[in-house]
C-alpha cells in the first residue's frame, strides 16, 4: 500500500482558498474513485470534492469551518502500490470492537479528554470528572449529549442529592458555511456602504384583483401568479426612467457601471441560509416568463441544486419576507448593487376616500439605497414610480 494526498483543487474564477463546511467521509472508510469527499464554499457557491482514486482515508486535512488554500492538503489515502489492487478493508478485531457504554471510561491515550471549553465548563460546575466520560464525538470528544447520558445514568446515581439548579448550558454554534459569508456580506455591506432606507405605503387592491382574475383564468401549463412577477415587472418599467438604480459601485475603483440589462436579485431563505438566486434579463420577459423562472430558482436556491452562476451577476435585489413581512424594514444592500427593494405584506386597512373610511389591500415597500451614489430625492421619486405602476397595474403592460 502507498499513500495519496488529494489536494484541494482549483475551482476557477480566481479562487485562492475555500472553507471546509462538510466532511463525507471519516478516517478509516474504504471509499472508491469520483466519490464525494467533502464540500468546500467560495464566495459564490459550494463545490463538492470527488476522490481522484479509490483507497482508504487516513487524514483528513482540517475541520469544518477551517479555511483551505488552493493546492493544500485535503485527504491522506492509502492507495494500492499496483493498479487494479483493492484497498485492503480495516482490520476485524478493530471493526468489531464494540463501543463502551456512554458512562464507562474513556481512557484516552495520553493528556486530557478531548472536549469543547462550554463541555469543560458545564462538567466543572456539575462536578463530573471528563476522565470517566465515554466520548461519542470525533476522535473521542466529549460532547454535551456525553455529560447528558452521563447524568441520567450511573453518575446521576452515585451523585448526592441536591436541589435542582438553574440552567448554566451554553450552547456553542461554530458559523460555517453560508451563514458565515452571509455574516461577512452583511458587516462589509453595513460597514462600507452609506444605507438610506425609505418606506412607502402602496394600495395593492387593484393589483390583487388583477392577480386573482389572471390566475382565476390561466390556461394548463401556465405559472400561478404571485405579487413578485409584478413587482419585477413594475420595477423593470422604473429603472428605465430611473437607470442609475441598476448599477454596480465599485467603490475602490470610483466608477459606477449602470447595465441596460436587468439582472433582478431574489433573496431567498433556504435551509442553509440566505441565498439571492438572479432573473436574468428581466427586461425580456412577460409576466409569466418571470413567474415561472422565479419558481425555478428559487426552488433550485432552497433544495441546494442552483448553479454558481445562478447566484451571481445580479444588478438590483428584491427581498421579502411573505406573510411574515411585518408593516416596514431595513433591507441591506447587496454589494457592489446600490439599490434593494423590500417587499411587506399585504394588509386590510382603513382608508380615508371621497369622506369615508373604505376597506383597501396596503403594503409597504421599504427600500434602502447607497447614499454615497444616489440621492434621497432620487430614491423617493424611484419607489413613488414603482407605487404608481403597481396601483394601477394596467400601466405595467404598456
């Protein structure tokens, strides 16, 4: 047998170094050529690392959450010195040993339990020994389910009576992966750029009458109708009057780059966080189109399947929250963009009409702006544009 270092590729698009968010495999597994290794994130999406030869994992070359170079070391395999040769399985007695129970001890191999500084903290307090711990996490760390089985059984037994005492658990939560880009985004964003958010209040009612008869009368095999393909639409329509809205600021460079094209962000909440799929070319399509490609991505975004080129290029975002949109919001920015579009929800309200109070659908649109680039008077004529085109949304189509 030989050893193999697979190294962490390179991914393209200039990329020096990926973080490591999730491990496939395990010391000790036999795994075989082009299986999935482990998943490393860039700044525009998660890569899967295939195995370049089959063999038997020895090292693995960092934790998650660990950032990796290009070029540096990912997996140790020992490999077969002959090609065509199987790697040889672990050896029984080590396969079949079985493991101890979670209060027996551990008897690590020289210096001191391996556990978290919140585990040492919460076994101080409680005044268990981690000498006496079966660790069930990697390599034998004791983790908090440790100290819990612990306590249930023969330690919690043997212990002293005592009065129930106050919850000390703290919880530690290592940000990884998405949530930790999307942590770097939002404090670079927030840090560098000027936010100048303004909220209006729109009168959906018409609208929704308009969505409801669409819907109410599509054919089979067309997209169901949400408020957002309006909206995009409606924005569409106001960046042509508006067209320093759709641009990108480098702010290094001092030079603002406005597109013609209509790259529309869609901030999307998925399972490993947020994520801001792009509709492409919206000025080139119908209501429909948008709907449907809408649902595409967005669905693509939340089953974690988008391409990384899906979650680029976008020239101004939309964001919203459903029926959980609350009456206003501070929606931040995505960089280089110098505009974002947040959508409230839909609300039955009183209005004050022709000297009576009538029942009207209301939403509040709350936008923010880099007031580095764009002017308040600018921004509020751009959102008053977008509330005219949806309150009478005949306008839209012409």
């Amino acid at each position: 047998m030989g050893t193999r270092i697979v190294k962490l590729p390179d991914i393209g698009e200039g990329v020096a170094e990926a973080e490591l968010v999730a491990w496939h495999v395990k010391p000790g597994d036999i795994v075989r050529e082009d299986q999935i290794l482990a998943e490393v994130m860039t700044d525009k999406a998660t890569v899967e690392i295939p195995s370049p030869a089959a063999g038997i994992v020895t090292v693995l070359g960092g934790e998650v959450g660990s950032m990796l170079a290009v070029g540096g070391e990912l997996v140790r395999l020992e490999v077969p010195d002959e090609a065509g040769a199987a790697p040889s399985p672990p050896r029984p007695a080590e396969a079949t040993l079985p493991a101890p129970p979670a209060h027996a001890p551990a008897s690590p191999k020289g210096g001191k339990p391996l556990a978290s500084p919140a585990v040492r903290r919460r076994a101080r307090n409680a005044g268990i020994d981690l000498s006496q711990l079966h660790g069930t996490g990697p390599e034998g760390r004791i983790l908090h389910e440790d100290l819990d089985a612990w306590l249930r059984g023969a330690g919690a037994a043997t212990a002293p009576p005592r009065q129930p005492a106050a919850n000390t658990r703290v919880e530690e939560i290592r940000i990884t992966g998405l949530r930790r880009r999307t942590a770097e985004r939002m404090a670079e964003a927030t840090r560098r750029i000027a936010h100048f958010s303004y909220v209006e209040e729109v009168d959906v009612t018409a609208l929704e009458e308009l969505r409801g008869t669409l819907n109410a009368g599509i054919g089979q095999g067309r997209e169901r109708l949400t408020l957002l393909p309006f909206l995009v639409l409606a924005v569409v329509r106001a960046v042509a009057d508006f067209p320093q809205m759709n641009a990108l600021y480098d702010d290094e460079a001092e030079v603002i780059r406005r597109h013609g094209a209509v790259h529309i962000g869609i901030a999307t909440q998925t399972p490993s966080g947020l994520l801001v799929p792009v509709l492409r070319h919206a000025e080139a399509r119908d209501l429909w189109d948008c709907a449907a490609e809408i649902r595409r991505l967005v669905e693509a975004a939340r089953q974690g399947q988008a391409q990384r080129e899906e979650l680029s290029g976008s020239t101004i975002t939309i964001t919203s929250l459903g029926a959980l949109g609350g009456i206003a919001s501070t929606p931040v920015i995505n960089p280089p963009e110098v505009a974002i579009i947040g959508v409230n929800k839909i609300a039955l309200r009183p209005v004050w009409r022709d000297g009576g109070f009538v029942p009207r659908r209301m939403m509040n649109l709350s936008s923010s702006f880099d007031h580095r680039v764009i002017d308040g008077h600018d921004a509020a004529a751009f959102i008053q544009r977008i509330k005219g085109l949806l309150e009478v949304p005949a306008t839209i189509f012409l």
